[in-house]
C-alpha cells in the first residue's frame, strides 16, 4: 500500500526504464511493467517500488510483494520471483531521487489570495503562490515560483530566493534567504536574540539585536524552529543545511555547508560549525565555540569545548567517543557489585 492519494497524489505511472534512469540504477532486463507508487517493503504491493539496504532487512525482502525494488548488488539474489531488481550503489539514495519522479515537489500555483496582505512596494516574482492571509512587509522581495501558504510572514526588507516555500505560520525577519529555502510550519527566522546585561541590582537590561540572518540555497528549517538573528553582524546558515523540528539557533551562530541538525538542539551564541557537521538529537552548544569539517555531536551530548575536524563526540561533558566509551566501561568496572561479571550480571 502506497501514499494515500487523499494527501499524496502521485504522478505516473512510470515504467522501469525511466525509473532506473532517475534513480541512477540498473536493470537486468525491463518487461515493460509499469509502476504507480511507492511503498516500504512490508507494505509494498506488485504496484509499487520499494528499497531494501543492508543485511537486517534481506527477510522482509524475500517476503515483499513489492514490483520493484532498489538493492545493492550482494542482494540481488535475494529478490523474489516475479519483483522486478533495480541494482544501485546506494539503494536508499536512489529511492529518494525515484521516489521524486511519483511525488515531486508541488510547483507553485500562481496567484494572490484575497485576504493577503501585500505592502504596495514589495515585490512579487512571477509565479507566486501567496495563501490565505499571508502578510508580505514593506520593501520586501519574494523571488518567481515561491509558495506562500496560509498566515506566512515575510517581514519588511526580507529576500526570499526563487523557489522557496514557507509553510503554514511560518515567519521571516530581517532575512536574507537564498534560493530553495523552505522553512516548516510554525518556524521562526531573524526573531530577537537572548541578549541582556544584568546589572548589580538583578534587573536585565536588552541589548538591542540589529544583525541579520542569511540562509543560505536549500537551507531547510523545520517545524517551531528558531533561528535567531544576530546581535551586531549576522547569523548565518551555509547553503544545503538542515534543521530538524524544534531546533534553537542562537544569535551569530553559523553555520557551513551541509550541516545536519536534529530536532531539539540548541546552539549558544557565536558558535561555529565547519562544513558538513552532524549534531544529533538534544544534543547542546555552548556559546561561541568551534566545530570543525565533518564533525558530529552524539545525541544528549553537552558540548563545552572546541572539537577538531572529523571527530565524534558524545557523553555531558563532551568527549571524544572513543575516550568516553573507556570511561563508562572503567566507572562501570568500580560500581559493578561482587560477584558480578562486566555486564552487571552475576557471576
């Protein structure tokens, strides 16, 4: 069983030949079968394509009653009778670029809703879709193909590149995006940073937040996310990076290319990640710190210190993985009970 029409119509169908043209894969031998969706593999029916990658999934695959389905080469032989293989180096990559030939991106449908409020001076590319009660501010530039859906905010002076989308209460403020940028339901761009003196007396005086925020082509920020803008210069996201749900940007962070932040981060201030970092869930960034190229932050981690290029880090301190695993293995060894073996069981 594929996606449910009602909210996810497909195009199609589409036979093997293009499918394997789209995915970057090869086909033993094309029967002329015809495919009309896609589908996990215990779902899959003889209609649909689906994906198997790595060795933990070969028995749903024998059992799977899918059309076709994506596999690595050491799997083929696992394919049932009658299911169509579709040989790839990366089987779940290239069901992502297939899966786009039967639910592409929806193109913009152009047009301004009547109750959307648009100042006189901003300027709307060609093609535009602007939603019920979208609010588009002074000055402001929406590039051609935009989608802007119900209760959108693109504040005074924003730019948002071609082909972007911000869905349901999404706003933008005192950004500039790239093109491609897609912001979730409910995401909050270039909101007022967490910056205030305190004085002797305790009270919290605001410093006044007059940086920008950049993001940059296919920057995507997820649902009730927030990004804040910068402080005194800019908070800038490089281009193809990734928020998850409810992430926390703080103000000046930034950010290289392709960085991966999963849901319910939260970023300090000034901090800075390299190119292609992975930050895993709830894991926090202390304030005006460094990540190098390719490094990841395991999940809960509490990362107070610089980390070099290419390096795992995990636990609360943050250690490099290696070095924290020997320390709960050591710290278990001492709190282990007599009579008990290094699993905590007896002995």
């Amino acid at each position: 069983m594929g996606a449910d029409p009602r909210f996810f119509p497909a195009r199609g169908p589409h036979g093997l030949g293009a499918i394997a043209e789209a995915a970057g894969a090869q086909v033993g031998a094309d029967d002329g079968r015809v495919l009309t969706g896609v589908a996990p593999l215990h779902l899959a029916g003889p209609q649909d394509l689906a994906f198997c990658e790595g060795r933990r999934h070969l028995a749903a695959l024998r059992d799977s009653r899918a059309g076709a389905v994506l596999v690595g080469a050491d799997a083929r032989d696992a394919v049932p009778e009658g299911c169509a293989a579709l040989v790839a180096d990366a089987p779940q990559l290239a069901f992502a670029r297939a899966a786009a030939l039967f639910h592409p991106r929806p193109a913009a449908v152009a047009g301004i809703h009547p109750t959307a409020a648009i100042a006189p001076d901003a300027t709307i590319g060609e093609g535009c879709e602007i939603g019920p009660f979208v609010v588009v501010g002074a000055g402001a530039e929406i590039g051609p193909g935009c989608i802007l859906h119900a209760h959108a905010v693109v504040g005074p002076g924003c730019v948002l590149g071609a082909g972007s989308i911000l869905r349901a209460h999404a706003s933008l403020l005192h950004c500039l995006a790239g093109a491609r940028v897609v912001l979730h339901e409910g995401a909050r761009v270039g909101n007022e940073g967490f910056g205030f003196v305190t004085t002797k007396q305790g009270d919290h005086v605001t410093v006044p937040q007059v940086g920008r925020v950049i993001l940059g082509d296919g920057v995507e920020i997820g649902a009730n996310a927030c990004v804040d803008r910068g402080a005194g210069g800019d908070t800038v996201l490089g281009p193809g990076t990734r928020l998850d749900n409810l992430v926390q940007v703080g103000h000046n962070v930034k950010t290289g290319r392709g960085c991966v932040i999963v849901a319910q981060v939260g970023i300090a201030g000034s901090s800075e990640l390299g190119n292609y970092v992975v930050v895993a869930a709830q894991a926090g960034i202390t304030g005006h710190i460094t990540l190098g190229d390719g490094a990841r932050v395991g999940a809960q981690a509490g990362v107070m210190n610089h980390v070099p290029a290419g390096i795992d880090v995990v636990g609360s301190p943050a250690w490099p993985a290696r070095e924290t695993l020997k320390a709960f293995a050591w710290l278990r060894r001492q709190v282990a009970p007599k009579g008990s073996d290094k699993t905590g069981g007896t002995a």
